[in-house]
C-alpha cells in the first residue's frame, strides 16, 4: 500500500530532533502545532472544554517527558491525537458523560466570508449539515466516531490507526472502509428522520412504534430497512446529497485564548516549553474569572489566575503611592506595598550644578578633618534566651499518579492464515486503564495497539502474549500463556 505521508511529517521530524538536541523552543512549536487540535479531539469525546484541556495538558506534558521513546519523529501528531483519543476514551469510561450545553455547541467556528450577517441562508444550510454529520457520527460511538474524526479530518493513514482498531496493519484499509459505510448509512438516516420528526407518514409511524426516541444504532438500522421498500424517502436521501465529504470539511471547534493560556501556565509550571505569546494571552484585563465559563483547570492554573486578578488593583496602589511621593519631594527608596516595612524617609538634595562626567574622575581631597573616636567602655550584650524550637512545616506532596492495570487473555481458534513457522491463530484480548500507551508482544515482536481491544495473532503451539502499558504512574506488565490443541 503507498504511503501519504501527511505534510506536517517533515515539519515534525525536524522540530523533535531539535527538540532532542537541547532546542526547548522547537517542542513549543510542536505544542503550537498540535495543542489546539488535540484538545479538539478530546472535547468532540467528553463534550467539556475544562476536562478536554486537563486531558490535553497531560498528553503533552507525557510528550515532552518521553519524546526519546517516539520511534518515527515524523509521527509526532499521530501521537499526540491518539493519545489524546486513548485518555479521553479512557476517562470517559471512568466518569459518568457530560452532555454538551448549547454554550459549548456555540464554540463551532464559522467562515468568516460566510458569517450569517452576510448570508444567513446560506449559513443555516451550512450549520445543519454540521450538525447532521455529528448526530450521524454520534450513533456510530465514541470509539468509532473518534477513529473516523481521526481518519477523515485529520488525516491519519490506515497504517496509524491499525493499533487503535486492534487490528493489523494490512486489515485496516478494509476496516476503516466499513466504518465510512456505516457512517455514510448513518448520515442518510438522520436527513430523513429530521429529529423524531420525518415528512414520511409511515417512517414516521414506524419511529413511533421503535423502542428508543434517541438517533442511535437501532434508529440507523430501522430506518435503512424503511428505505429499503420507500421510493419517497430514497428520492428525499438522493435529493439531500449529503456525503461524508461533509463530514470531513467540518471545520475544528476554536479553542478559546483565555483557556489555551491557562493550560500554557500549567504547562509551563510543569517545565514543559509553551508559545510565549500563549502566556501573553492571559494579561490583566483578559476577562478570566469565575463568572467566564472556563474554570481553573489545575492547581496551578489556578494561582495564575489568582496573581493575574490581584495584578491591576496592586499596580494602582503602587502608581498612586509612587505619584503622593513625588509630589511631597522625591522619593529615594520606595518599599513593596503588601506586607512590607514602613519606608524610610528621605530628603532629595537641591540640584547641583551638573559636572561633566569622564571616564577617570580626579579624586577631589577632603576638607573635613578626620575625627578620632573617643575610648569607650564596653557596653555588656544583654542575653537573649534561644527561641523555641517550632514544629516543621508539613511537607505538601503531590499526589502520586496510579499505575497502569493491564490484563491480557488468549485462546487458540484455528490455523486459518498464519505461516509455517507459527501455523496457530489466537485470539488476543487485553485492556489497560490509567495508561498512555500499550504494546503488545508475541513470537512477532510487539507492537503499540490501543488501550483495550480483541485482535488474532499467529503463534507456536505453545504461545505466550504480554501486553506493556505505560501511564504517568509507571509500567505494567501482564502476559498470557495459550496452548494450541489440534485433532491428532
């Protein structure tokens, strides 16, 4: 199969090798690159601005900690989004799902030669559409609506997602061409049930009867199976010429500045390197608050926040103390203003005449007689008891990350298509939580596949399969034994 490769691959390479070679600001053009759209591939899952961008943060801080383990540098962005992908699949497995709000849905961006001031039929049109190939998409899962957004909008080769569909790399293609089937079936129902609300009388009696009033899979298949025997609703999908070219050229969800420069705090807090013109975003005045829908999304995030409030209100204090100086006559040492020592007051001479300043001034001799200072008695230091020992502060101390949970299984199903030297098929199942990436190994060697799955491997009669997964709290190992047991 020819390879695409896509055209930020050259681009990536030579940023991670840079990156690799002590360049700092080389990863933070690689978090330029790939935040915004990783954090879009996290909320198209969880429907949350504040939980897509914990999760983005994560990724890129495990990036920036483990770039030395990516074999391919051109393969930086496929990286990242499947991670993205694998945490937030995997944190939506853990948390019960947050819906989107209307606010949320409002984030869609539009074109801007297209806005609906300047043409609102043609935006109404527009917006529909993206909407429809959402709904669509939505009824397919998460697990495969994110493959498709993955494969169709960002451009991800088969090749790349083999590991996210458990499956090998030669059986993606035809994989993946059934996933764009079932979507494109998805898509044409949705334009004929028009929310619970379809122009054919017996499609519309045949909903009415259907156990579930949400577009889902059973609605997908109840209503293809309507079209089947409807000339008057296949003449209305033909006439709506809705594709998955639709799909595709929806445009990515705008990540808001003041969200994006809170995650570039908690980011760099961290040591990872950020645009420094995303820190900038966050100035005084930015609108950042409780009250702007986009709450703190660390710890740290959140003190930023804090300074940056408090930033305009000490600045005035300081202009204000600084200006009633001056005006009394001149300042020499101005003190900091919140918990500081009284300033010491100063008297500014009256100007002198200016003296032209040389490179080697001439000392100029004394007129002042020296003083002698008289003998003095010794004055006694008066004792001052020792201070009581006071109890050490209690050291605050992160939280540690859990390790990864991993189990693997395996068991012998035939010896349909393997070779020679491991003539026996196994059918592998594994799952890893709390973890970034998984590989899985066998007589083949191992290679990365998605976080849980079911895939057939070939292998001796007496096979062993381990499954690796790595997270932020660490490594774990689980490895299965399977015996092939043929007809004698």
């Amino acid at each position: 199969m020819e390879r695409h490769e896509r055209p930020e691959t050259r681009r990536d390479a030579e940023l991670v090798e840079a990156t690799r070679a002590g360049h700092r600001d080389a990863f933070a053009r690689l978090v330029e690159a790939w935040f915004d759209r990783c954090w879009e591939v996290s909320w198209r899952i969880l429907r949350d601005r504040d939980r897509a961008a914990d999760v983005t943060q994560d990724v890129f801080l495990t990036a920036w900690q483990k770039l030395d383990t990516l074999a391919d540098p051109g393969a930086f962005g496929g990286w990242v989004l499947r991670m993205s992908r694998n945490r937030s699949l995997d944190r939506l497995s853990h948390e019960r799902r947050v819906q989107p709000t209307d606010e949320e849905w409002t984030l869609e961006p539009r074109d801007p030669t297209a806005t609906a001031l300047a043409d609102p039929e043609r935006e109404a049109v527009r917006s529909e559409a993206y909407d429809l190939v959402w709904d669509a998409a939505a009824a397919l899962g998460e697990r495969d609506a994110s493959i498709l957004d993955l494969h169709l909008r960002h451009g991800l080769e088969p090749r790349e997602l083999a590991g996210e569909l458990g499956i090998d790399p030669n059986a993606a293609n035809q994989a993946l061409h059934r996933m764009r089937g079932r979507l494109g079936a998805a898509i044409r129902a949705r334009v004929l049930w028009r929310k619970g609300n379809p122009d054919c009388a017996a499609l519309a009696a045949d909903l009415h009867r259907a156990p579930s009033t949400t577009f889902d899979t059973r609605l997908v298949r109840l209503i293809d199976r309507h079209v089947k025997s409807c000339e008057e609703c296949t003449e209305r999908e033909r006439r709506a010429a809705v594709t998955l070219a639709a799909f595709a050229a929806v445009p990515f969800v705008a990540l808001a500045p003041t969200l994006r420069a809170t995650s570039a705090q908690a980011l760099a807090a961290h040591g990872v390197p950020v645009p420094a013109e995303w820190m900038a975003a966050s100035a005084p005045g930015d609108g950042v608050g409780a009250g702007d829908g986009e709450g703190a999304v660390s710890p740290t995030a959140g003190t930023a926040r804090a300074n940056r409030a408090r930033s305009p209100r000490t600045g005035m204090i300081v202009l204000a103390v600084t200006g009633v100086l001056l005006l009394a006559g001149g300042v020499g040492v101005v003190a900091g203003v919140r918990g500081s020592p009284a300033p010491v007051e100063t008297t500014t001479p009256s100007p002198a005449p200016s003296i032209p300043v040389s490179a080697s001034p001439t000392p100029v001799a004394s007129t002042t007689p020296p003083v002698t200072p008289a003998p003095s008695s010794p004055v006694p230091t008066p004792t001052v008891p020792p201070p009581a020992p006071s109890e050490p502060a209690p050291e605050t101390t992160q939280p540690a990350s859990p390790a990864p949970t991993v189990r693997v299984s395996a068991v012998w199903v035939g010896v349909d298509g393997c070779p020679e030297e491991t003539p026996f098929l196994y059918r592998v199942t594994w799952s890893a939580s709390d973890a970034d990436t998984a590989r899985l190994g066998g007589s083949w060697g191992d290679d990365e596949v998605t976080l849980t799955g079911v895939a057939e491997r070939c292998g001796p009669q007496s096979a062993r399969f381990t499954l690796t997964a790595i997270g932020p709290g660490g490594e774990a190992v689980a490895a299965a034994e399977a015996q092939a047991t043929p007809p004698g």
